[in-house]
C-alpha cells in the first residue's frame, strides 16, 4: 500500500447511526427489565393474597373481634388447640415457653395467645405427657430449629396438655395436628399461615 493510500475511515454519520443503535438497545434491554421486575413483584403481591393456606380450616364465630376482661373463661373455643375466637386484648411475648412457665403464666393464657393469633402469629402447641422424655426433648429441639429459621417471628410454642397428639400448631382459622412431628410440613405451615389473619401489620 502506497504512502497516499489510507484505510478507509468511518463517516461521522455511521458512527452517529452506531451509537444510537447502542442507546436504542440499551433502552430497550432496561425497560424490558423494568418490565420482567414489575411482573415479579406484582405476582408475589398475588401471591401473598391467593396462596393456599396449610392445615384444616376452622370456622371462627363472627364475635370474633370480642374482647373479654382478662381473668374471665374464654372458651369454648371452635377447635382444641384453639384457632381463633373471643379474647384479652393483650397477647403474650414470643417465644418457647416450658411446662415451668405455665407457673407464672396467667389463668388462662389461651385467652392472650388468640389475641396473637389475630395479629398473624403461628403456635406451635406440645404435650410430652403422650411421649417418653427422649422423644419430648427431641421434639422440642425440632420445634426450636424451625422457630429459629424464622428468627422466631411470630412464632410461639406452648405446652397444651388437652392435646391428644404430641403436637399441633394453628393460626387464625387453621389446625395442623402431628402424630409425628415432620418440621419440613411445620416449615410449609409458618410460611403458608403466618399473618394470614384479621390484623397482620399488628406486632
């Protein structure tokens, strides 16, 4: 190739006529994605509306929203452990409470705990009276991992000793009974049931 020949160069205007092509594509790939975002979040708000609920249904009474004085009976209530109905207008702290605790726990703490129902909780409710004391101290290990996985948010366990199986859990209008506690069917449960109830946004 000779001094006075040169490759040849790209025009002003094919270099124009590239870079918008770039900007036109790069448009193009955000509001796609801006779009395939929106779909995600519109199908997990659906989601959280329409999710099948876990366990059996228990029609709750339509005074379900009454507050008793705190010392009166509560019950009866539509299912044992209960799953919803008249109660305090406090609720109790959440956390793994021990046979010793029901020493100093109220009269009748059923009537706290509906009122954590209400707010979206999940009880898990245990009787080691059906069960020797290896398979009670296994049980509530289980029972402690799967609160923990959910940092135990809205989560109790409660010793209940009308249960005649060595487990149950409930929330507002469901019941899950356990001849033998499965913590992968207890996990399905917290995720399908926790704040599915008449106050969720309460604490």
């Amino acid at each position: 190739m000779s001094k006075n020949q040169s490759k040849p160069k790209t025009s002003k205007r094919q270099a124009t006529q590239v870079r918008k092509s770039k900007q036109r594509l790069n448009s193009i790939l955000i509001w796609v994605g801006l779009g395939i975002g929106a779909i995600a979040i519109a199908s997990f708000v659906v989601w959280q509306v329409i999710r099948p609920s876990s366990g059996e249904v228990v029609p709750i009474p339509a005074n379900y929203q009454t507050h008793i004085a705190e010392g009166t009976p509560p019950g009866p209530y539509p299912s044992d452990p209960p799953a919803g109905g008249v109660h305090y207008d406090s609720e109790l702290p959440a956390k793994f409470y021990q046979v010793a605790d029901l020493e100093t726990a109220p009269q009748y703490p059923e009537g706290h705990l509906v009122h954590n129902l209400e707010h979206g909780y999940v009880i898990i409710w245990y009787n080691c009276d059906v069960m020797d004391e290896a398979s009670c101290t296994l049980l509530k290990k289980q029972i402690q991992q799967v609160m923990d996985d959910f940092d135990g948010v809205k989560l109790i366990a409660f010793p209940w000793k009308s249960l005649n199986v060595p487990v149950a859990m409930t929330s507002w209008g469901q019941l899950l009974r356990f001849e033998t506690f499965d913590p992968n069917q207890a996990r399905a449960f917290v995720k399908a049931n926790r704040n599915r109830a008449p106050e969720p946004n309460a604490p």
